[in-house]
C-alpha cells in the first residue's frame, strides 16, 4: 500500500506540474500507460473483453471519466495537497448513496463523522490561504462522481474482472481525452512526452499494488495507510512547487483525515 500510494502520489505531482497542457490532454495520456499493460493482460489470459453486464461497465466508465477530468482540472487551481485531501471526501459520497441505492445502513458515529469531515472542507474553504473556489467546486465534483464509483462497482461486485472494469474505464477514457483534445492540442517537448506517458504507468503501478495490498493484508490494517497519499502529496507540494499550507488548511485537512481513518475502524465493529 505504501508503494501504491506513493505512485499516485507522484502521478498527481506530475500533473500540476504539467498543468500547461489542457485537461483532455493529460486524461488521454493518463490512459496510455495502463492500456499498455491491461489490455495484453486481458487477451493472454483469453478473459471476455467486453465483459456481460455493459450498461453498468460504461455507467462505472463514464463516472470514471467525469471524475477523473474534474480532479485533473481542480490541479490548475489548487495546491496538489489540498485538492487529494478534499478528495477523500468520496468516501463519504460513496456511503450517502450505498444508504439510498443498495440500503446499506449507515451507524449514527458514521453521520457524525461525515459531518465533521465536511467541517474541515469548510475550515480549509473559509480559512486557507488561496483556495479557489473553482478548484474546490471541481474537487468536490470529482470526489461526488468517486462516490458513484465505489457504489457502481460494489454492485457489479464479483461479476466481472477487475481488469474488465478498468479497461472500460481506460478505453472511454482515451476515447474521450483523444476527441476533446483535436483542436487544442499542445505539442509535448523533449522530457514532456516522458513525464505525459508515464502518468498512466505510475496509474496503473498505484492501482496494482493498491489490489495487491488488499489481496494479502487486512482491510482494517491496510485500507488506513492509503491516507499515506495525502501526507506524501503535501511533501511534494512543499518541496516541489514551494506550495504554502497555513495552520488552519492544515487543521482542515487533518480533521478530513481524522474522520475518515476512525470511519474505518467504526464501520468494521
């Protein structure tokens, strides 16, 4: 899971840092990288590409797709730590809609949790330094459409492959990013095309060992070190792009955290 989380956060550093390019293009060559290793996967081992419940593989794709577009953009507003804290706001999403769709119940710790989480987007909204508000609309935006996500694949649940999903994902993905960006596109330079295509190789990495860690290890031991993501992403930040975190974006982000890692242990009991 370290590993895993040390990928995405390097993957989401190289984004703000090609924040010159446009959205659409970044999404495209985020794809890239991954179709490379997914889909030789999925032929060698001879598994139904198209997988056998479609209408929710390109519901799970396209959500994917809003998602991912929505956070990638939220980079050229915000500081990289504070837009993959606000983020982990998904899970909350994910509950409130497992709640109304798959009538999961949801203990009275868990509301007061979720509520104080949405306290410390607030704190970092009304007290951070710099926080656009574009930026914290598209980073909630992602963080609702994540939400969907989780509820979409725990209702395909064993159905289909992991690889299948992803595919989806990726493909509409690539398609999406290649249209929108053929009349606005900026030709990479040199070590750009380098740092364009890794981005789908360190996805891909991220994702992994983050499946990996779960195969092997238990969920209450290893899902809360996927919070590592922020703490590296912030360092990045600091040391990177010299981004300036004041005390009360720091309590903001600490309270998210807070409430979601004790969410954890809450549902388990």
């Amino acid at each position: 899971m370290i590993l895993s989380v040390l990928a995405f956060a390097i993957m989401n550093a190289i984004v703000k840092y090609l924040s010159t390019f446009n959205v659409y293009q970044i999404v495209f060559f985020r794809t890239i990288g991954t179709l490379c290793f997914t889909i030789p996967i999925v032929i060698k081992n001879k598994i139904p590409f198209f997988g056998t419940h479609k209408k929710l593989l390109l519901l799970r794709g396209l959500i994917g797709v809003i998602s991912l577009t929505c956070f990638f953009e939220s980079l050229h507003y915000l500081a990289v730590g504070t837009a993959v804290s606000l983020r982990y706001t998904a899970p909350i999403f994910a509950a409130f809609f497992a709640f109304i769709f798959l009538k999961e119940k949801i203990k009275p710790v868990q509301w007061l949790l979720f509520i104080l989480a949405f306290i410390g987007v607030l704190i970092i909204k009304g007290f951070g330094k710099n926080v656009n508000s574009i930026g914290l609309v598209l980073v909630l935006t992602s963080a609702f459409f994540m939400g969907l996500i989780f509820v979409v694949i725990r209702k395909i649940g064993l159905k289909e492959h992991p690889l299948v999903i992803i595919n989806y994902f990726m493909i509409m993905a690539f398609v999406f990013g290649g249209f929108m960006c053929l009349g606005n596109w900026n030709a990479p330079n040199g070590i750009e095309w380098l740092l364009l295509l890794s981005l789908g190789v360190f996805g891909y990495i991220g994702q992994l060992y983050m499946t990996k860690a779960f195969q092997v290890g238990k969920t209450a031991t290893v899902a809360p070190l996927k919070y590592l993501e922020v703490i590296f992403t912030l360092l990045i930040g600091v040391f990177w792009f010299q981004d300036i975190y004041t005390i009360f974006t720091l309590l903001g982000i600490l309270l998210i955290l807070l409430s979601l890692f004790y969410n954890i242990y809450a549902s388990k009991k």
